[in-house]
C-alpha cells in the first residue's frame, strides 16, 4: 500500500467519525466535529498517530513529499509539542498562540488562557520584540482574562493559565515583582480551574527567578510542587548549596544536567553545585558585635547611638533579627542608666525643661520609628527579633498599630468598590486580591498571630463579600473559589469554627 493510499484511508475514517458526529450532536460546533468530542484523543490516537509515524518512516528514507501530510498531522497531534519544543524557543508569539490553541489535551477548559501564556512566553523569548506584536498579546491576554462569562456563551471566565499568562507578560515589561505574585498565585487555584501546565510553567519560573537571586530555599520550595527536566535539576543543586538531606550526588547532579535543556547555561551552576560538595554547609563564625569595641563598656549612650547609626547605614537585605535585638538591648540600657538620666536632669534644668523624660520622651519615639522601618524594610519575621525588652515592646505595639490601620484601610477599599459595583478586568480583580493578601500575609510575619487575631474578622467580611460578588455576579468562579479557599485555611489556623464553616460552605459551590 502507498503512503497516499494510506493518508486517504485515514481521511476517510476520520470522515466517517465526522459524520456519526454530526449525526448525534447536530449543533455541535466544527472543532468539535473534526476532532471529536468528549475524549477526542482516541480517533487521534488510533488513526492519526500511525499515519505520522508511517509518514516520519517515509520522510526518513528520503520520500520528501511526506512532509507536506506530515506537518499538518504533527500539529494535530501535539499542538503543545510543538508550541513548546518549537515556536516559543523561535520566539514567535502569533504562531505559538495559535497552535496552542488547538492543544485541548494540554489546557481543556482553559484553552484560550494556555494560547495566551503561549504567546506571552514566546515574546519573553523573541530577539527583537516588536511594541506591535506585545500589543497583540497583550490584546489575546485581556481577551482570555477580561470577558465577563455572562456576557455571552462562549466568554470563559479567568483561570490558571489566563493568570500564568499575564504573569510572563508582566516578567516581559519588566515587572518582575508583579509576574513573582502572579505566578505564586496559580498554586493557591483549585485544580479544577488551573490546567496542570500552567502550574508547572508557574514553578518553573519561580524556581529560575529565586536562583538567580540566590534564594535556594526558595528554590527547593518551587521544586516539590513543579515538574520538569530543567526545575529537576535545580531542585538537586539547591539542596546541594544547602547542604538539605537527602542531597543527591555528583552523579545524580550530572545525569539531571544531562538531561535538562539548555546545558550550555547550566554548566557553571553545576560545576558550583559540585564544588560546594553534599554535606551540610558550615556554620560561619560570629560576628563580632558592631562598635562594641569603639566605645567604653561604660558609656551606655554612645554605644547605642553607634549601633543605631551602624543598623540605619547598613543596606535592607544585611539587616537580622540580632542586630534588631542587640540595638533595641542598648537602648533600654541607655534610657534606664542613672548616670544617663543624671546628665539630662541637669541639661533639662539648664534649658528650662521640666525633667528628664520630657527630654528622653522624643528620642524613645524617634528610636521606635527607625526600629520599626527598619524591621518593614528589611522584612524580619517576629520570631527572628522579639523580646521582651521594652524597647522591642514598644516598637512591636506602634508597628502592629500601624499595619492595622493600612490593612483595615485597604479592606474598606475593597468594599467600596465592590459597593458601587465598579468592576475590573478579571486579571486586575485578581491582582487586587493578591497584593491584598500578600499585605496581610507579611504583616502577619512582622508582628505574629496578635495581629492575624485583631484583623482577621474584619478582612474575612470584606474579602468575602467581594469573593461573593465575584461569583455570583460577575460569574468569575475559578478566583471567587481560590479566595474562599484561602479564607477557610486561615479561618482554621486560627481556630475560628464559625468562619470556617461559612467558608466550607462556600468553597464547596464550586469552580
């Protein structure tokens, strides 16, 4: 039998599953038709698949007319190979959207989501990139992200890939703070709603953006939850950096690289990897304390005046938890030295003042306020810094204060725009609602579970009653359910059974 023999047997079987098609669902629309509904996989399977291989044999041997059938054939049957392996490395953002789309294997429901993060994902790749061609994604974006479902039948609501997709334009533009939150969102989507690729691209990318700021925690983090060649291969020289048991060794490093795509960049990473060796990592020495030696052990108030200077010079990312400790421990000393409030008793006497603590009053305050920015800027959990000194004490109070009043801030936002029925493309719904949570989240790391306690009801009322809206309203289910499932795990972290149940009751409406 000739190969066109056989590709016109193939069409006319597919030819006859069309018609059968037709004949059940009358209004079933074309795609549906050509490749079949339901699990369309195996008409593909059984006829297509050996045709291409049949037709690869052929090419192999030197028939070059068999490419002509074969390309169509390769496409229909892994549109998302091809995307992948081909025409994002190409950089070629129009192509990619396009035959992504076809990949309803890959991305089911969500198939207009995973052409748009195609195209967004070939852009980051593209050599020249063309303002037209970002529009045009951009464009694609909005339209799989931003179309009210209720709006008309065909509209699909935002999803897992819709979010990955705005997530890598972001990374395109620059943003790389914004595509960090976006992406770190699709894994807080119930697996209904986010295609499993999307979650994979997702941690993927983190993993490759926390490595290239030496975040190898991170890194481990993103490993566990994605998949891949590449994420494999950083996932073990994270752990080796580390010194994290069980930390692979030299061979399993290698054998991962040999693998992973792109060897040539890797290559340094790996020699790095195995040069630090698979055992845990030493602990560096401590550090002398800073100015300790500069001033006498007796001068308690030019000691801490030094350390304050020494913490308030040094750059966001050098400041620790002890440095917090060993300042805000200088600074009771200080105030509360009888020498100290000697001297000012005299100074306010001389000046007019009426004593001491009129004096000491401002520079306490003032001590509070850098010692707070401080702890914001550089981030430091509560449990790195606490004490129970009262400096420490003070500074924990008027930080918790303030995170209070911002969050509670931002909530009465929300509601007032959910209120007056202002609505917002389904992406920028969701990136209000992460940049929400992530406010809450690291106000919660700086000042512990007294703070999560004192606004929790508040934000649990506000984040739902827009949640609602979202779902019942502007009928955008898949994020809805993502905040109403976020809501019930802290409702029960912090043990509020009330709370939770409204929540139980909401996350199990559905996607």
């Amino acid at each position: 039998m000739s190969w066109g023999a056989a590709l016109c047997i193939a069409v006319a079987l597919r030819a006859i599953g069309v018609a059968v098609a037709r004949k059940a669902s009358p209004e079933a629309p074309w795609r549906e038709l050509v490749l079949g509904s339901g699990s369309w996989r195996t008409p593909v399977t059984i006829v297509f698949v050996p045709v291409a291989f049949a037709l690869a044999v052929g090419l192999a041997v030197g028939q070059l007319w068999c490419a002509l059938p074969l390309v169509p054939l390769v496409l229909l049957i892994a549109p998302w190979f091809v995307a992948r392996r081909v025409l994002i490395p190409l950089g070629l953002p129009r192509a990619a959207y396009f035959v992504a789309w076809l990949s309803d294997w890959t991305w089911r429901a969500d198939r207009r989501g995973g052409a748009a993060l195609a195209a967004a994902w070939a852009l980051c790749r593209a050599r020249k990139p063309d303002a037209a061609v970002e529009a045009w994604v951009s464009e694609r974006i909005e339209r799989a992200a931003a179309e009210p479902a209720a709006s008309s039948a065909s509209a699909v609501p935002l999803r897992g890939a819709g979010i990955a997709a705005g997530a890598m334009l972001a990374a395109h533009r620059g943003d790389v703070e914004g595509a960090r939150a976006l992406f770190d969102s699709v894994a807080g989507l119930d697996e209904r709603a986010c295609p499993g690729e999307a979650r994979r691209v997702a941690a993927g990318w983190l993993a490759a953006e926390a490595a290239s700021r030496g975040d190898w925690a991170a890194v481990i983090a993103h490993a566990c939850l994605g998949g891949g060649r590449a994420l494999s291969l950083l996932g073990a020289v994270a752990a080796r950096l580390v010194g994290e048991a069980p930390a692979p060794g030299a061979l399993g490093l290698w054998l991962r690289w040999l693998v992973a795509p792109r060897r040539r960049a890797t290559l340094p990473l790996l020699r790095r990897a195995l040069a630090a060796g698979a055992g845990a990592p030493r602990p560096a020495p401590d550090a002398p304390e800073p100015c300790a030696a500069k001033v006498a052990d007796s001068d308690l108030w030019s000691r801490a005046v030094l350390l304050h200077a020494t913490l308030l010079l040094r750059p966001r990312g050098e400041v620790s938890g002890d440095d917090l400790r060993r300042l805000g421990g200088a600074w009771d000393a200080a105030l509360e030295d009888e020498r100290a409030q000697a001297e000012l008793r005299e100074r306010a006497l001389s000046l007019g003042a009426s004593g001491p603590h009129a004096a000491l009053g401002p520079v306490a305050r003032a001590v509070e306020e850098d010692l707070a920015a401080a702890l914001r800027a550089a981030r430091v959990p509560l449990a790195e810094w606490d004490d129970l000194g009262a400096t420490i004490g003070r500074t924990r109070r008027r930080l918790r204060d303030e995170l209070l009043s911002e969050v509670e801030l931002a909530c009465d936002a929300l509601r007032r725009r959910v209120d007056e029925k202002r609505e917002l493309p389904a992406l920028s719904e969701w990136r209000e609602w992460t940049a929400l949570r992530a406010q809450y989240e690291a106000a919660a790391e700086l000042v512990g579970t007294e703070f999560r306690r004192l606004v929790f009801p508040k934000f649990h009322a506000d984040v739902c009653h827009a949640a609602v809206w979202l779902f019942n309203t502007r009928k955008e289910r898949a994020i809805a359910n993502a905040m109403f499932r976020w809501l019930l795990a802290e409702a029960e972290a912090l043990e509020d059974a009330r709370l939770a149940g409204l929540q139980r009751g909401n996350v199990a409406c559905g996607v």
